[in-house]
C-alpha cells in the first residue's frame, strides 16, 4: 500500500489539509471536516473536494445514514518531529567525539 507522503504529492493545498485531517481522524463526514480543516470553503466545496479525492483513489466513503464517512484509502506515515531527529543526529556525534573515561586530558 502506498504511503501517506508520497501520496500527497501532486495535491492541491485544500486537498492536503483535508487529507491531514483524515489521517488524524481515520475517518470523517463533510461537517467533521469542515469543523476540523482552518478557513474552511463552503460544504459543497469540501463535499466536491472529497468527491475528486475519491476519484484520484485517495480516499473511499462509506454511507451512515443520509450522510457519507470519508476515510483514507493510504496508510499514514508516522511523522518524526524535526527536533527530535536533530538531537539524535547531534547526540550520536557527541558520542563518536567523546574521549574515552580513561584517557588522560
């Protein structure tokens, strides 16, 4: 299954905020989604973006009632917090350069 990064490409920025929010979700109805993207457009333009999501194959619905629940057909990617990766790399420099307890300084 394709990943959740290399599936974004391509997406416009509406697209990736929605796409976002249902990863973060799992799942989601058009109302859900417009309470959870910022500045959201109006219902049938998120209605109408979930519709081209669905046809570029990214996301799939299932009905609940009257209403669709939209959910990512991608596995989401976990995303590693830059400062974290930053200190790992820094913290195993520091390890490589530290002389060793019984040297003499």
């Amino acid at each position: 299954m394709p990943n959740h990064n290399d599936e974004l490409t391509g997406l416009s920025r509406r697209e990736r905020q929605i796409m976002d929010f249902l990863f973060q979700r799992g799942k989601a109805s058009v109302g859900e989604v417009m309470e959870g993207i910022p500045n959201p457009p109006g219902y049938s333009a998120v209605r109408a973006t979930l519709r081209t999501l669905e046809q570029k194959g990214r996301v799939s619905h299932e009905e609940d009632g009257r209403a669709y629940v939209y959910h990512p057909t991608l596995r989401a990617k976990p995303r590693v917090d830059l400062l974290s990766r930053t200190c790992s790399r820094h913290s195993s420099t520091i390890q490589r350069n530290r002389p060793w307890p019984h040297s003499s300084s």
